[in-house]
C-alpha cells in the first residue's frame, strides 16, 4: 500500500505539473490579453506597458512559467507586493489580492457545500436505491426511479430560485441561503444552507439510486449470495452482508470523483444562492481573465480531483480483497 | 428398508415467465437414505439442479410454483415458513456448488464465511467457531489450516476451494449434502480426491448425499442408487449396477454410448446423443424423449408420440419407456456390445 | 490630435458588462410604438446640465423633506468596488462609492428631479478661466479636513493628480494629463509622479491665497468639468499609502470606511471631520453604510422584491433590476412606488465605415432602414430605453431633440424610402457587411436586422465576431466591415467628449475611435471652434447645430437606444433616486424612515 501511495503521488504531482502547463498556454492562447483588461478604459501603448511590468507579464511565456513554478515552491518577490512566501500563488490581476488566501478564504463554503450536499444525496440516493433494489419490479421500485429520474433532470437555477421563493420568501421558513463558518454556530451554519444542499443534491442523487438498484440487484444474483441463502442466512443478513458489499465498490468509486469535482466549486449553485465559493471565483477569474486567480482555482479544483482518485482507489481495494493495488 | 431421510413425492416446479409457464420439473419422485448417495444424472435443462434448490427452498417465490410433496426427516419443507427453512439450511441440510471461486464471497475469509455458518445455528462466540472453522479445514484435508483460515477465496487453488465449500457445508454435520456437480471445474485428479473425500465423510458421519452430475464415469464412482432426468421428468432410476450394466431406458442407453471409453478401439467415433434438449415451456407430445429416440418407431401404434410412458417403479427400479420387456432386451444388447468392443 | 480615449458603454470590465448586456425578454409587452418614453421617465425638458454660482457651491446642502438622521443603509452588489484609489477609478460603479469618500475640486449638485449644476466642492466656486480657457484658477475652501482632522489644502489636490504619473496608478482617466502637458497619448513623457519630490511646472499652487492655478497647453473651456472626474480627487501626501490605498482610502467625505473585507464587506461609517458647512452637494443622513459583496443581480433584485428584514432599509448600488423582472416592477403598482429609473449616459449606434460605404444616399438609406423597434423589443420592450435620433444624448448640455430620418414616426424602418435612395443612388441590392459582438442578444438583434435590411433592398451579410477581441478588430481601419455596432459614453456632460472622438478626422487611426472614419473639414473645424466656446450652453447649443447638420449631410452612424436602467429600493428607504452621471442608486441622499 505504500508503494502503491508513493507511486500515485508522484503520477498526481506530474499531473498537476501537465495541467498547469497546459492552462497557461491556453491562457494565453485565447485571444484575449489580460492587460489590456486590467488596464481600464484608456489604454494608450505606453500604459499598456506600464500595466504589463505591474503584472509581471511583459516576460516571454517561458519566463512566467518558469516564475511561478519557483514561487509554488520556495516563493517570489513581487515589485508592488513584496516577498510572497511558498506556496506562492501569485496575486490577482484583477483585484491585487493574494490568490492563495483568497482561494483558502472560499474554501470553507465550497467543502460546506460539498460535504453537506454528499450526506443529502448518498443518503436519498443510496437508501432509495436499496429500497427500490428490494421492492424490484413492484410500485416502490418504479416510484422510487422515475422520481429520482425526474429530480436529477431538474435545472438547479430554476429549482433554486422556486425553492427560495417558496421557503424563504413565501413560507418564511428558512433564513435566505447564506454562509456562516460552521466554527461560529453550526446550527446556522446548516440552515443557511439547507437549501442549496438540497437543490445541489438533486442533480447527484438519480445516478446513486440507479447506481446502488443495478449494483445490488446484481449482487443478490451472484452464487455466493446463493450459497449464503444455502446456509440458512436470512434475507435481512444477506442483503446487508452481502448485497452491500458487492454494491460499495462502485459507489464509493463514484463518489470519490463527484466529491473531487464538488471540491473543485459549483458554479450553478453558487450563482444562483449568492454563495461565494471556489465556483462563482473561477467565473470570474475567467471573465475578468485573471491568470493567477484562474491558475489557482484549476490547479486546487485538479488537485481536488486527482487525491480523490487515490483515495478512491485505495478504499477499493480495502472493500474488495481480489484487488491488488498496482 | 429403513424409512428414507429425504423423501420427495411428485415434485412439481413450474416458473411463470413471459413467454407461458415452463415446466422445469414435472412430477419427480424419490427417496435418499442416510449413509447413502443418490446420484442423479442429465443434461442441462434436465431439472436437476431446479430440483435441489427446491428442496432447500431458494426458489423466488414470486414467480415459481411449488407443487407435491417433499420430506426431510418427516417435515415437510414446501410448505415449512421461511423461517423454519432458515434453521434447517446449512444446519440439517447442505449444498456445494459447482463454482466455488464464484459460490465464495470474494469479501470475507473462508474462515470467517465457516465460522458464520457455524455461529448462526449453534450461536457460539467468534473465538471458539473460529476454532472449528479451523478443524473442519484440517478435516477437509487443507494444510496449515491455522494460517489458512484468514485468507481469502481468491488465494486457493481450485481444489483447495472446493474442499474449503465441503468443509463451510459441513461444519454444522448436517445430515443431507447435496452435492451440485462439485467436481465438474475440477480436473481429474483432484476430481477423484474431491470424491475419496466425500466418501470418508459419508463413512464417517453416515451423510446421505445427492450428488448432481452429468459425467457417468463419477456416477461409477460414488453413486449407490442412479436417478436419470430428462425433461424434467425421472425416466429411469435403479441401483448404480442396474441402471449402468443394464440400462432400461434409450436415453440412458445414449448416455453411455456417448462416453469415450478407455478400453476399446481410439478410432472409433464418439456417438452423441442426436438432437437437442426439449424445451420445456413447450415439451414434445407424448414422451418427451421421442424427438431424439432411435427406437421410437419401434414401439407399436405410435404411442411414444402421443402417450406419456409411465414410470413404474418396483423394488426401488423402473424406466419410463414404452419398449417392452423383450424389446429392450434385444434392442439394448446390441448396443451393449457395440460399446464393449 | 490623437487621444485614444476609450469610454465604451459595453466595458469590459464585469459589473458594466453585466448591466449593459441588455438580455432579451419577450415579456409582451404591447408595442409602444414611437420613441416615447416609458411610464416612470421623465420626458427631457431640456438645459438639464447648468454650471452653477457660488452661491450654488456654498454649503450646505438643501435639506430633503422628511430625512432625519439615523440608522443603516444596507448596499447590495455582485461584486465589491474595483478601486478605491481615486486616481484609479474610472468605471462608474467605483464612483458610486468614491461619492461617499472623496471630493474633488468641482462636482455634480444634483436636485431631487434628476436637473444638475457643476458647482464647486472643494472649490469656492466652478473656476476662473483666462480669456484663451488655458490659465484656470480655483480657490480652496475653508474648513476643509481629511478624516484624521488634518486641513485638507491645495497641496492635496495638487498631489491627486501628480500621482497618477506614478507607474502603479495605470487605471485612472487621462484627460487632465493631456491638457496639462499638450503630449496626448505620451502624458507620461518627462515626469513619473511627485514621490521623489518632483512637481509639474504646469500646476501652480498658492497655501497662502489658498488657490491652485493649472496651466494648460490647450484651451479647454471645459476643464472644469474634466477636474470633476474622480481620477482627480485630492489626495494628502502625508495620508498617501500608495498600492493600499486602492484597499483603505483617507476619506473627507461625509463617509469613511471602517471596515473592508475584500469581495465580501464594506462598511462605511460618518467621517466627524466632514464639516456640511462646506458641502453643498451632499447630505449625510444614516450612521451607516454597510454594503454586501457577492449577492448576484437577480438575488439581490428578488431580495429588495421580497423586502423582508434588513433589505428593507437596502438598496442595490450600482446593478440595475434585470431584464427578468423589469415587468414585475412595471406591472405592480406597490413596487413601482420603490423604484426609480432614468437613461444611461450614452448611446448605442451602429457606425457605418464612410470609406467603404460612400454614398451618402446609401447611408441615409441605412438610417431609414434600421429596424429599431424590433430592436428594442428583444432589449425588452419601450422599458429597454428611448429611441436614439441624435449623436447627443440627453444628459448632454445643449441636447436638442431632432429625427433627421422619420425614426420616431416609423420605428419600425421605412423600406420603401430605403429603396427609393438606393434606386437613386444606382445601389440596389447593395450588398452591406454588419459587425457586431457575439452575445446571445446581438445574436438575436441580428436576426430583425438582417431582415429589415432585405426588405429595404440592401443584400445583408451578417458576420458575427467574437466579442473579446470586437473592439480590436472594428478599431482597424482597414477592417472590412460595413456597419459595426458600437457605443459610446461621454465622461463628463458636454458634447466634446462625444464629438470629438468619433467624427473628428484626427481620431482616425488603428486602437481609435473614429470607426466611421469620418473625416470632412467642416466637421474638423466645427470641433475645433466649439471647443473653445467658454460659456457651456452656448457651446452646448453650436454643438447640437453640429450634431443635426453631421446626421443630416453625412449620416455617419445610426442612432440606436438611449438606455434606461430600473432600480428597486427597500420600503424603509428614503430619498433613493437615479445618479444621473453613473447610472446607479445615489447613496448620499438616502436616509433611513422611521
């Protein structure tokens, strides 16, 4: 197990190397120039200059690369910000802050939102599929998909909206959705939001149920659930010891890389419930070409998903022993 | 004749599909013995293994019929509760399978896949089923059952796998094991020892066994009476002498032909069975056999395509066939010496 | 002269993007017809914009019937404030704050309907101008004070403007730059701030008389207007902290900031040092300002809808109500009463190319062709904003409304006068190339576009481009393009900033703003002779001569939409109106009611 770690670690930082490569020179690839737009309304060639010398970016492409790799690792001196210790992500181009504390800042709200919406739809997922995997063939079965079906086709910023209007506005049920950092009072904290947990799920939670039904049914198929049945087990005990067992793997592969790529910011969400999170940053990092911002968010959105894809792989091969770690 | 452990009368299995209702077992009577094996031979689709799982109820309720009678030790098991079922499964009656490496959970040791058996029906603690998981090991013939006992399915051998299935079935002595073609994925040699040790077992413990299989040559070895399936029907049963040296049944007569025999001339063709097994949603008319039958022209009026040929069993022997007596005789003979030289 | 000044109404930046993207909505809205305005507007009455006395600049100022002081006004936003750094600001939404926190030397007295006066805000008055409008003097007036009680003095103003020379400060305008050095473009040349203790000869301050003379290259009988800019508040060298002050601004303002957490918060809190004796422009009425970053335009506009809590006393700064719910404020009379609106500073026009498109008989042919009422139906309908006829809009001194090609009579297009023209002018069929930005509205605009253009006998071709690289590629001269969409805002209410650089032919060049390429001497020299008029109406009235006579004889562009943008306002807010010259809530008049 610990070669198999050592080995994906190194594979995971080559592949961080590759993807922060590739997204500077897709940066700059696109037909926009990050000064012009920093620069403001009045750009004459001699501002635009000036801009570029500000941001550190009138160096060949190469050169810039080459910088903030040194300043990921033992840091970099900055002209109008001083020395930026390591892990150095740089500064904003769009407003000067530093992007590492920035990207921290967002962070809380977009593992809230991704840990909380993973509880809502592992739970509605998995149970409804467990029991539609059951009750296969009868009413509850076919309830239980079509309903899981029709909420995962579902538009979060339509849902959103109307669930807002209708719990917030409405029924006054809820507060609006907001973030309160679970450290000052975790009561707040999840009913702020409960909404967009709920909302977030949505989209999540056909693919566990239809997931755990196939997964299961076809475990209960397999012979060593008959030879359990043979040994006089009781249906409760093999559907649980057995049925689960058969079932987990898949499931916990999948939601290792769901949860990465929750980890990575929901865009949709986020917009639509005001919650300031990694997604609604890399939008605007984007729209405001804002190579460091942007660099920082894909490269913690990409790391994201890269140690889940480890983790995932190890828990496999706890839960399924045939599997031997390559 | 002491009363059968394992009595079943006019078993009936019916599963309700899309396509109408198929018949996988159609009116199957015997008896099994303590201390005795029945062997019971045909091909798939025969009913064979639909039988056993009838008679340890693991049939899916929902779309299979149940009909007839089938007693174990006096209780009668198709009407029992689920329930009642539970207790007797793994405890008072055990089954082995074909695939082992399949039939084993991949997730947990055959130690702990022994012992759960053993806890669920005597309740003792973890520890001391542990330790006779790790008896019945030794009893099976696995070396190093102590260290053994924590591995995995999937790091035995094969052979090694079935005995650790033998060893998990037994562990609680029960009195019935029904044996589903054990040894069919296993090559020769450890077939044979498969079978010695079945054998002791049976000494031993005075087991009565059913044992499933399609290879005559394993009937040879282990069987003491012979039960032949077609259709899903019983069309000859006997003791294994009988129903080996003197078959009274075309089908059986096939059987044998088509095995290759060690003795005798290489260069002869195998002789198959001609045809393919009757569908079972859809079973010929009259004797099911007579599709594939090279004596059905032979018997007077025609009969085999329109009546049913009953079974008439006396002193535990009897075919299903409506050859006389005399044309048996004749007809079988030939064949007999056919193979012979 | 070449000022490559960019005052793009469609700005890159994100909060302007985000409220000049004029979504469609098909709301039904039924017709509207002419270019009247829509209900809640108040129809131009003309001379909106005077330049005010002394008397006018004297504080303090006028009381609003009903304020009391008190309490917290709650500011929504999508995104926090680009800028704080005067020097720095040059986007509109930034101003919105900087009215709270800075003063420059002239600035906007605005009434409670929408009329203005420049009037003199750290100044006594709007200036003195030598004869040739290159000398101006201003005068300080006393009592003036910095948040930490230090005398705000000429040298502070002196030192807002020299430090935009400084190479951190790239963002702020650079009008004042040009006129004090005659380099245009090159202001930078020969100077690189005051930090080393360097000053301009150009700029001449007295802390005795307490006057501050600037000696300009050119005349500019304007300058006053220009010094209202933001980019040219005073800024005291002894308070000055260089990058962070873009964080955490000294404030002499009747606000200063208490506390900033970036994208997140702001609050803003009295400034006890702001004297209201010597502001005749403000009133300072709540505690507190406390403004929410990262509330999305449409939750926040749902919000001020549902007004529940605190967004009773909120209001949203700079983000007009969407396109989505423009007929829910329109239709309810309850929220109707808690809105406000009024017209953006500029005008959306397509420019048409004179040096590929000649004839003027084809361009006046453009002109009754286009169709735009369909055009504003896809904005949204008569609420979208008001049929443009002019190069001036009317926030414009001298605004005078004329309709050269019968566009308020037939805003649906005239084809048949089209074809007429083209026949005449031999060109029917003329094939004519439009550009236009790639949005999901000008995708559809294009479409009524396209269609209007056939029927009016031209053979349209329609090519879209990507809208990052738009303005680089229509400011080529030689770009093949016929008829481009464009717009344009002036930085300060007189029509030079409009004229000048789009139909002066010195503003021809890759990276400008002449994209018609228009370049005819009557037009050069009538530039240049307004521009010297001292007295702004009477400038204000030569240049609307100017205006009808380029649009009748040379129909350079065509005139598209004077934009109108919506605001919403919690029940418990007072005095909340429209900020004629950024478009946004005007915060200093708000007050909190009981």
């Amino acid at each position: 197990m610990f070669r198999f770690l050592i080995r994906r670690t190194l594979g995971a930082a080559v592949i961080l190397l590759i993807i922060s490569a590739i997204v500077f020179v897709l940066f700059y690839a696109a037909p926009r120039d990050p000064a012009r737009i920093a620069c403001g309304k009045v750009c004459t060639p001699e501002t635009l200059a000036l801009v570029k010398k500000n941001l550190g970016i009138n160096h060949p492409l190469p050169v810039q690369y080459w910088d903030w790799l040194k300043g990921l690792f033992v840091g970099r001196d900055y002209a109008a910000f001083g020395n930026c210790k390591a892990p150095c992500l740089g500064y904003s181009f769009q407003n000067r802050e530093p992007v590492l504390s920035t990207i921290m800042d967002r962070f809380p709200l977009t593992i809230s939102l991704a840990i909380g919406s993973s509880v809502v739809f592992l739970v509605f997922g998995i149970g409804t599929g467990m029991l539609a995997a059951v009750k296969q063939g009868k009413t509850l079965d076919k309830i239980a998909s079509s309903a899981s079906l029709i909420a995962s086709s579902m538009q979060i910023y339509v849902i959103g909206v109307f669930a807002t209007y209708l719990l917030v506005d409405q029924m006054h049920w809820l507060d609006r959705a907001n973030y309160t950092p679970f450290t000052d009072n975790p009561a707040k904290w999840a009913q702020g939001l409960l909404v967009p947990w709920l909302v977030l799920s949505l989209i999540f939670t056909a693919n566990y149920t239809r997931m755990t039904r196939s997964q299961m049914v076809e475990t209960l198929s397999e012979d060593y659930v008959r030879t359990a049945r043979a040994k006089g087990l009781s249906r409760r005990t093999v559907f649980f010891r057995f049925a689960w067992r058969g079932a987990m793997g898949p499931i916990v592969t999948i939601f290792g890389l769901d949860l990465g790529t929750l980890l990575g910011g929901a865009i949709i969400t986020e917009s639509t419930f005001s919650l300031q999170g990694l997604g609604m940053l890399s939008v605007k990092a984007v729209s405001t070409n804002d190579l460091p911002m942007l660099l920082g968010v894909v490269m913690v959105a990409a790391a994201a998903i890269v140690v889940f894809n480890i983790i995932v792989d190890s828990v496999y091969a706890l839960i399924d022993p045939r599997v031997r770690l390559a | 004749m002491s009363t059968p452990f394992l009595s079943v009368r006019d078993l009936k299995v019916h599963f309700s599909t899309e396509d109408g209702i198929v018949k996988a077992v159609d009116g199957l009577s015997f008896d099994v013995e303590k201390g005795k094996t029945l062997g019971i031979v045909g091909e798939s689709g025969s009913g064979k293994s639909v039988t056993n799982m009838a008679i340890l109820g693991l049939h899916d309720p929902r779309n299979t019929k149940l009909d007839g009678e089938i007693l174990l030790d006096g209780k009668e098991l198709i009407t029992a509760s689920e329930r009642e079922l539970e207790q007797l499964r793994g405890n008072k009656m055990s089954m082995i399978f074909q695939d082992a490496l399949a039939s084993l959970s991949p997730y947990h040791t055959i130690g702990a896949q022994i012992a759960e058996t053993y806890r669920k029906h005597t309740g003792t603690s973890k520890k001391e089923a542990r330790a006779r998981a790790i008896e019945m090991l030794r009893r099976v013939g696995i070396p190093q059952p102590d260290m053994r006992v924590d591995d995995y399915p999937h790091q035995f051998s094969g052979g090694m796998r079935q005995r650790a299935m033998i060893a998990m079935a037994l562990v609680c002595d029960p009195e019935l094991l029904i044996a589903d073609e054990p040894t069919t994925a296993l090559d020769v040699t450890v077939q044979a020892q498969i079978m010695d040790l079945l054998k002791d077992l049976q000494q031993e413990f005075g087991t009565a066994i059913i044992f499933i299989t399609h290879d005559l040559g394993v009937i040879a070895d282990i069987a003491d009476d012979v039960l032949v399936m077609y259709g899903g029907r019983c069309v000859e049963k006997g003791t294994k002498k009988e129903v080996l040296r003197t078959p009274e049944h075309p089908y059986t007569l096939g059987l044998l032909g088509s095995m290759p025999s060690l003795e005798g001339p290489v260069d002869v063709p195998l002789s198959p069975i001609p045809g393919s097994p009757p569908s079972l949603l859809n079973p010929p008319s009259g004797c099911c056999f007579h599709p594939r039958c090279t004596f059905a022209e032979k018997v007077s009026g025609g009969l085999c395509s329109t009546a049913q040929p009953a079974l008439e069993i006396t002193d535990g022997r009897g075919a299903a066939c409506h050859l006389t007596p005399e044309q048996k005789g004749d007809l079988f003979a030939d064949y007999a010496t056919a193979r012979t030289n | 002269m070449s000022l490559s000044r960019r005052n793009f109404v469609i700005a890159t930046s994100v909060a302007a993007a985000g409220s000049t993207l004029l979504s469609a909505c098909s709301s039904g809205d039924s017709g509207g017809g002419s270019g009247s305005p829509s209900d809640g507007a108040t129809a131009y009455t003309g001379a909106k914009v005077t330049v005010g006395t002394k008397e006018d600049s004297t504080g303090p100022a006028p009381e609003i019937a009903g304020a009391k002081k008190g309490g917290t006004i709650y500011g929504l936003a999508p995104d926090d404030f680009s800028h704080l750094d005067p020097q720095r600001i040059y986007y509109a939404y930034n101003s919105t704050v900087a009215l709270l926190l800075h003063r420059c030397l002239t600035s906007y007295k605005i009434d409670s309907s929408g009329k203005q006066k420049l009037v003199g805000d750290l100044a006594t008055d709007t200036g003195t101008a030598s004869a040739d409008n290159k000398t101006w003097t201003f005068t300080l007036k006393e009592g003036l004070k910095w948040e930490d009680g230090s005398e705000l003095t000429v040298e502070d103003v002196r030192h807002g403007i020299e430090r935009s020379w400084a190479s951190f400060i790239t963002e702020g305008a650079n009008y004042a730059q040009s006129a004090l050095t005659g380099k245009g473009g090159k202001w930078r040349e020969g100077y690189e701030g005051p930090y080393k203790g360097k000053h301009l000869d150009s700029i001449v301050t007295d802390k005795a008389k307490r006057t501050i003379t600037f000696k300009l290259a050119e005349s500019k009988p304007d300058f006053n207007f220009t010094l209202a800019m933001h980019s040219y508040a005073a800024v005291s060298p002894k308070l000055d902290t260089k990058e962070k002050y873009d964080k955490k601004p000294a404030a002499c303002g009747p606000y200063k900031i208490k506390a900033h957490t970036t994208d997140k918060s702001m609050v803003l809190i009295r400034n006890k040092n702001w004297d209201p004796a010597t502001d005749s422009i403000r009133n300072a009425y709540p505690d507190t300002f406390e403004f929410d970053f990262g509330i999305e335009t449409l939750d926040s506009v749902d919000r001020l809808i549902a007004d529940q809590g605190k967004d009773q006393y909120a209001v949203s700064i700079y983000k007009g109500v969407p396109a989505e719910r423009i007929q829910k404020v329109l239709t309810d009379p309850a929220l109707k009463k808690r809105s406000f609106n009024g017209l953006l500073t500029g005008v959306y026009y397509y420019a048409i190319n004179t040096k590929r498109v000649t004839d003027l008989k084809v361009r006046q042919a453009l002109n009754h062709a286009w169709p735009l009422q369909q055009i504003r139906q896809i904005y949204g309908g008569p609420s979208a904003g008001d049929f443009a006829t002019s190069i001036m809009s009317p926030d414009l001194i001298g605004y005078k409304k004329y309709d050269a090609y019968g566009k308020l009579t037939k805003p649906q297009g005239d084809p048949a006068k089209s074809k007429a023209l083209l026949k005449e002018a031999g060109k029917l069929g003329m094939k004519v190339v439009y550009a236009y930005p790639q949005d999901p509205t000008y995708d559809k605009t294009k479409v009524v576009i396209e269609n209007a253009l056939k029927a009016a006998g031209f053979t349209p071709i329609i090519k879209p481009v990507d809208s990052t690289s738009y303005y680089d590629q229509i400011q080529q001269i030689d770009n093949s393009y016929d008829v481009m969409w464009f717009g344009w805002s002036p930085d300060w209410p007189t029509a030079y900033t409009v004229v000048q650089p789009l139909f002066d032919g010195g503003a021809i060049g890759n990276g400008m703003n002449n994209i018609s390429q228009t370049d005819i001497s009557w037009i050069n020299d009538g530039i240049k002779k307004n521009a010297v008029v001292a007295d702004q109406a009477k400038a204000g009235a030569a240049w609307s001569a100017l205006d009808e006579r380029i649009m009748k004889e040379v129909a350079p562009i065509i005139p598209e939409t004077f934009s109108r943008r919506y605001y919403v306002f919690g029940s418990k807010v007072g005095g909340a109106q429209f900020d004629p010259n950024f478009s946004a809530t005007l915060l200093y008049k708000t007050f909190v009611k009981a």
